[in-house]
C-alpha cells in the first residue's frame, strides 16, 4: 500500500492518498522500461541525412587521362571519392528508424514508469491546480514552494488545459501532461513527478476500464 500526503498550491498538507501497488503494476521490469524509452527515442529520430555517391555527383566519366605513359599515377574519372567535388566512398542513406511495441506492453511500461516514481519518493500529489489567467509566475511559485524549482519535474493534470499549458510551457525543465497522454518516455525523463489527486484517479479508473475490457 503506497500513501502519500495531498498539498495545496501553498504547500500545506491537506489530507493523504493511498491505493495499492497493485492498481499500477505487480513489479517493475527494468528491461521493459529500457525497451519502452529506446522505442520512444528511435521514433524521435528523422533519418532525413543523405550525402551523394559517385553515382550522384554531376561529371563525366571519362578517365582524366591515359593510364600510362603520363609520369602521373594513375587516376579515374573526376568523380571518384577521392578528388574534391567527388562523391562519397559510403554515401548515407535516408534510414526509417520506426519501431513500435506491442500496445499492452507500452501500456504496462506506462504503470511501471508512474509506480516508480511514488516507490521512489520523486512523486509530489497535488490537491488540484487552479489558475485563472496564464501566468507564469503562480507555477513558478508553485514549484518553489514544493522544492521543485531546480528538478526537471513532469506536471499531470486530469485534462488539457490551455491556461495551464500556457502558464507553465516557459519555465525551464517543466513539462505538463494531460493524464490520458502519460507515457514511459515522459515519467522516466524527467526527475519529479507534480500530478494533481484527479489526474491519478483518472489514470487508475482508465487502467482498470482497459484491464475489465481485455479479461472479457
């Protein structure tokens, strides 16, 4: 039974909030956690790099000159890889380096990932986040009041905010996620973890809805 106590915007406890490990994940597997955040850095990746080879450079190919009776030695058409404006020996390629598992497990990882963050004690539960115009400064206090200030830290909040989102998309190692957009990548990429007591709820009330619907 993980319990961990419920703050205000001023730092002030306000009650306490326990559920059982269980709800997230039996235990935590470091390999699929490792192979959830390489899938999410692959796919991050463009792959657009390409450089011309022999066969791309504009040039004729014809040999510059005879290959004996010169004094020289010997040389092919202007466009081998080793004269200036030839093409390279080992051209580069575009590469797709797409790659996707399989959507359970993502969605376990996810649980893990959200787990081990209350496990080790980087989560802070929020009683809920109110701001009334985009402001920078009231998230900004926010986090200094909670000692977050200098940690990369990850804000859930239960649904897409525009004032929130606009509030916080300026301080520095701050990143804010609807709770139905968690994912593995995120929670493991940033060190603390800010979620308010509604965006857990819905999380754990989605998890058990997708657990019911797969058991029947």
């Amino acid at each position: 039974m993980i319990s961990l106590p419920i703050v205000d915007m001023n730092g002030s406890n306000v009650g306490t909030y326990e559920f059982d490990e269980a709800d997230l994940a039996d235990s935590i597997s470091k390999q699929l956690l490792h192979d959830a955040v390489v899938m999410y850095q692959r796919n991050r990746r463009q792959g657009t790099v390409q450089t011309k080879s022999r066969g791309m450079v504009k040039g004729s190919t014809k040999k510059l000159f005879r290959q004996k009776g010169t004094g020289r030695a010997r040389a092919g058409n202007k466009r081998t890889p080793i004269r200036r404006g030839g093409g390279h020996a080992f051209g580069k390629k575009p590469i797709d380096y797409y790659y996707r598992l399989p959507r359970k497990a993502l969605q376990k990882a996810t649980r893990m990932a959200l787990l081990s963050k209350f496990q080790d004690d980087e989560a802070v539960v929020l009683s809920e986040l109110t701001l009334t115009e985009v402001k920078t400064k009231p998230v900004a206090s926010l986090l200094k009041t909670l000692g977050l200030a200098t940690d990369s830290t990850l804000l859930v909040v239960p649904e897409y905010n525009k004032t929130a989102y606009l509030s916080a998309r300026n301080i520095e190692n701050l990143q804010i996620l609807p709770a139905s957009d968690l994912n593995a990548y995120a929670l493991l990429r940033q060190k603390r973890l800010l979620i308010t007591k509604d965006a857990i709820d819905n999380f754990r009330n989605n998890t058990q809805a997708k657990q019911t619907a797969a058991a029947n």
